[in-house]
C-alpha cells in the first residue's frame, strides 16, 4: 500500500483552485507498462454544480471584456504553453503511450490552434446589411452564450482541449471542461498555465471522473448553456436528446468509418505510405482514421503486397523511432481483439497483425499489432463499426462507381481520401462522397486550425471545429438596426 501513495493524484480545478473533493477514486492506467500511473479524483455531482457555479459567477465580467483583451490574454497563455512544451509533451507521451516524438508535435499543433484564436480577438467580425428602408443602418454583432460544457476524448488530449478551449474562451464564454479519465492530468496543467497567463479564476474550470456520472452530471445540468461533445455516436445522441429538451445548444463531433480510395491510375508507393499512416499511426486512435480501403481490382494485388509488407515494417513501442504506440486502455484493447474474432468469424481473413488471441509481441501494455482484414461483405460489423484501433478492412471493386457506392454505405459521413491522377475523377468523386472532408492523394486526416471540421449522418451534428466556423458555435448573432432622419437645416 505504501507504493500507491507515492502515485500521483489527479485533481479537479475549480475557480483557480485544485480540488480534491469527489465520491470516488479512479485508477489511471500507464497503457504502455498497463501499470498503475495516477489516481483521479472523481467530481460528484456537487463537484460538477460547484465548477458551473464558478464559471456562470464569473461569465459577465468575461464577457464584457474587450475581445481584443481576451486575445491577449489567450496569447499568454500561449505562449507559456510553449515555455512549457516539454512538460506538457511528457504527459501528454506517459499518459497516451505515445512517443515524446509524437506527442512533442501534438503540443505544437495545440499551440497553432491557440495562436489562431488568439488572434480572432481582434478579428470577431460580424456583418454590416442593407436595409430596404431609407435611412436604416443595419449591423450584426456576436455575443456569448454562456458557460460551456467541453468533453473531450484522451485520443489526442491537448489538441482536443485546445480545439474547445480557445475558440470558446475568445468568444467570451467560461467553460467546464471534462477531461478524459484516461488523460486527466494534462487537463489541469492546462488550467493551471491558463491562470498563470491572466486567465481569471472560474473562466476555465476543469472535472475529472466518469462520463456515465461527471459527465452526465454536467449535461444535464441547467446552467450550462452549450455543449461541446468530441466521442461516441452513441453518446452524443445521449447528449443531443437531454440538451435538446432545454434547447442547449449542442455541438458533436462524432465517429467516423472513412474510406481510403485507391484508384487505378494512383501512384501505388505514394498510396500505401498515406493509407499506413491513415490506418495505423496514433494506433489507428483517431476519429478521422482511413479504416476502409477501397481498392481497383486493376491494382489490388500490387497495393495489398506492398500495404502488408509497410504493415509488418512498422515498430510498435514508445522510442522516437517507432510508428505506433499502444491503444488507451484495458477496455479498448479487449474490444478491438473481440472485433477481430468476429470479423473472422464473418469470413474476414486476416492478412498481417493480430487474429484475435494475442494484442502484440510487445509483452506488457496495451498493444495490438497493425492488422489487415480482407474478404468481408460491406455488410459485416467490422465494416460498419468504428472500433478505434490499428485494424483496417480492404475491399477490391470495379471502378469509380463502385467505389463510391463501399464509401457511401455507412451511417458515418466524417473524412474520406481518393488517390488518382484523374482531376476530373478527383473532383467529381469529392462532390459525390458523403463526408465533411475530402483529400485527394493524402491521408484521411489532417485538419488544420484555420480549416472547419466536422461530419455528416452519425459522424456529427452539422457544426464545425476549429476554423472561423467555430465562432458560430461558441457564439450567438444580434442583429442591431438604427433609424437616422434627416434633419432640415
């Protein structure tokens, strides 16, 4: 029992303070030794309803604020993130199990998005109208909503908290944000830096604990007035259902099954490095992972060789000079061996990586080998579930339409790729694909912080995040008219 003591416990933060209070106790997993790393203090409800008191107490004082102010705040604490990049890449690597490599980038792209919104204070425009009416002047401007719920996934922690955070504070709104119990800690860093930037107290509050009760906690509670939902399908519909009773604005984005096409004119070398990493890097833990390719019979064979032989090339651990690390946690890593086993229980036949019996050669942690799965119907679960992790199924068709009738069969409508040399076929395929994003002889992500992203169908709600775009989430329009009659003289 000593040893556990000596463990770190993870705290919320509320109101410029660390808070140990909760109803409970949550073990932190390390998911590349699966040994103990934290204890995270989960937030009961009253931790919950204590966070939004803080931040609806502080929101009209933060709201007034000049934008341009905020702004400079925001680019303090940008700036301090980078001060303290290395200490926020060393979590973001111990708690995901990615490689200080990796998770050194992570942190930079989490800066960029910081920049960018930063620099949206002085640039929150709204529109000036025309007005049928002689001498009506008309302009919109744009206003807070409130305070915010912000849920995040632990996939790409800190991008996915700055994705929120920024566009949310620079639009005036205080936050609540709740960190994934899988990487609680670097939530609270962030808070932590926010306060040190100037950010005031209650402006940026953070809980920790269970979605099924922190979460649900927070949901449901009536002084948030936004919520922001990166994750499940499954549970956004949760959140869309209990929010929409209020009318709460409610922002999703959601799952993704995204096709990655390989056509026949496509440069076979160039496709197999971006389907890899569309696959496989992160540990295939992203919602715009290419988790199907569709591939011309033409150049099937040539493509699937070479994407199998890339496959079992690739070095899994947590050393700068490895290409994936292991999945999140216990749970994931049994869910996608279970997959596995179904798929080829389905008639899917597994080309390189796991069968299903064993994660990885990796002895400890939560590993699982890069796995290709051919020869499943369109029909079959693996085809149709996203199950977050370094698993990809292949499909061999005719051509073009065919192609694009695999990629429309799903629910999900987030990213998609299309590797050709055709522009018209290029074209005329991104016009047809049901998704929010479409790269041509790329990867199936990518998005950067001035770009909108977001998905169709089950893959979201129809909003987009980061970009301009994010500012019609974060905020509401008020149309403001004047009258002015001329005066005689």
């Amino acid at each position: 029992m000593a040893e556990i003591y000596q463990i770190r416990r993870i705290p919320s933060w509320i109101n410029g303070l660390e808070l140990f209070n909760g109803d409970s106790i949550l073990n932190k997993f390390n998911p590349h030794t699966a040994e103990l790393d934290s204890l995270i203090v989960s937030s009961d409800k009253e931790v919950v309803k204590q966070a939004i008191k803080a931040a609806g107490n502080v929101f009209d004082s933060w709201s007034t604020c000049s934008p341009v102010k905020r702004g400079n705040i925001l680019g303090a604490f940008v700036r301090l993130m980078r001060d303290n990049k290395d200490e926020l890449r060393d979590i973001v690597a111990r708690e995901t199990g990615k490689s200080k490599a990796n998770a050194e980038g992570e942190v930079f792209g989490a800066i960029a998005v910081g920049e960018f919104f930063a620099g949206e204070g002085m640039r929150l425009y709204a529109r000036s109208l025309t007005s049928g009416m002689e001498g009506k002047y008309t302009h919109s401007i744009r206003q807070a909503i409130g305070v915010c719920a912000l849920i995040v996934p632990a996939n790409t922690p800190i991008a996915n908290i700055a994705w929120k955070i920024f566009p949310a504070l620079i639009c005036g709104n205080t936050a609540v944000l709740k960190a994934s119990e899988d990487s609680p800690e670097i939530a609270v860093k962030m808070a932590a830096l926010a306060k040190e930037a100037g950010v005031p107290d209650g402006v940026f509050n953070v809980i920790q604990g269970r979605g099924d009760i922190s979460g649900k906690a927070l949901v449901e509670d009536h002084g948030v007035a936004l919520i922001s939902f990166t994750g499940s399908t499954s549970v956004g519909k949760w959140i869309a259902e209990v929010a929409g009773k209020r009318l709460a604005r409610v922002s999703l984005e959601l799952g993704g099954k995204n096709p990655f096409i390989v056509c026949d004119d496509a440069d076979i070398d160039n496709a197999v490095n971006w389907a890899s990493l569309s696959a496989f890097s992160n540990a295939g833990q992203r919602c715009a992972a290419g988790s199907r390719i569709i591939v011309f019979e033409q150049v099937y064979d040539e493509f699937v060789n070479k994407l199998v032989a890339k496959a079992k090339s690739l070095k899994l651990g947590i050393d700068d000079d490895c290409d994936l690390g292991p999945v999140i946690n216990e749970r994931q890593f049994n869910n996608i061996l279970t997959a596995i086993k179904n798929a080829v229980f389905q008639g899917g036949k597994v080309l390189c990586g796991s069968n299903g019996e064993l994660g990885s050669s990796v002895e400890k942690g939560y590993y699982i080998e890069p796995t290709i799965i051919e020869g499943l119907s369109v029909e079959a679960d693996l085809s149709k579930t996203e199950i977050f992790g370094p698993v990809v199924s292949i499909y061999k068709v005719k051509g073009i339409v065919e192609a694009l009738d695999v990629s429309n069969n799903t629910e999900y409508g987030l990213t998609a790729s299309i590797h050709t040399k055709n522009v018209d076929r290029a074209m005329w395929f991104a016009q047809k694909i049901r998704s929010g994003l479409i790269n041509v002889n790329i990867g199936t992500y990518g998005s950067e912080p001035h770009m909108p992203f977001g998905g169709v169908g089950s893959s979201g709600n129809g909003t987009r995040e980061p970009g301009v775009e994010a500012l019609d989430v974060y905020t509401e329009l008020k149309c403001i008219s004047i009258l002015v009659r001329e005066q005689h003289i």
